[in-house]
C-alpha cells in the first residue's frame, strides 16, 4: 500500500491498482450504470502524484483550501489511475504560485521521465 492516501496496490503481480472505500465503489456502480443508460461521456482517469510534502504545503488561502478540496475529491474519486502510464490526465497537489508550479513539474519530470 502506498500513495498519499495509503489506496495503492499490487494485485496479484499484476499492475498498480487503487482499492475504493465501499462508498467510491457504489459511486462508481452508479456512475456505470449511468453510462450504460446511454449517458455519452467519455471514462477518462487522473493520476495523482505523489509530491514530497514541501511541494504540497503553501500559503493558507481561500485558493489552497480549495485546491486541498479537490485535490482530496481526485483522490476519492472512481476512476483515479494507480499508474501514471495508464492516465489520461494528471493531478500536482498544492497551491500552484508560479514558482513552486516550476519546482513541481520539475519534481514530477524527473521522477518519471
């Protein structure tokens, strides 16, 4: 188990996986079952890095409390990808001012190339 919020796992010997709280599960039940009535959106999956915490502190602000928000939703949320090679988006956790948006990308370029 690994990740910011403990969810990663090796299943298996297959790839990473995320394991669901029983709540995300019947979310992401409901949200099939959405698909399946003929809903068309498109599943897509987020990665969330797992940034060292310098990177994932900040200012206290409206904008970090809100970004802490969301970032916990991508967390929580059904289609969160375990690996980043199977991600169609990517989530960087913490405020995002200008410099320490550059010593993220930067952290997460180096980390997987």
């Amino acid at each position: 188990w690994w990740g910011l919020d403990c969810a990663i796992t090796m299943s298996g010997g297959g790839p990473p996986s995320i394991e669901l709280s029983d709540r995300e599960k019947r979310r992401a039940a409901a949200g099939a079952a959405g698909q399946a009535r003929g809903a068309h959106r498109l599943p897509v999956s987020v990665y969330v890095y797992d940034l060292p915490p310098l990177l994932r502190a900040g200012e206290t602000s409206f904008e970090s409390w809100f970004d802490f928000e969301l970032s916990l939703q991508m967390l929580r949320h059904p289609l969160r990808a375990a690996d980043p090679a199977a991600a169609d988006f990517f989530w960087l956790m913490g405020p995002s001012s200008g410099a320490q948006l550059v010593d993220k990308l930067h952290w997460a370029r180096q980390m997987y190339p």
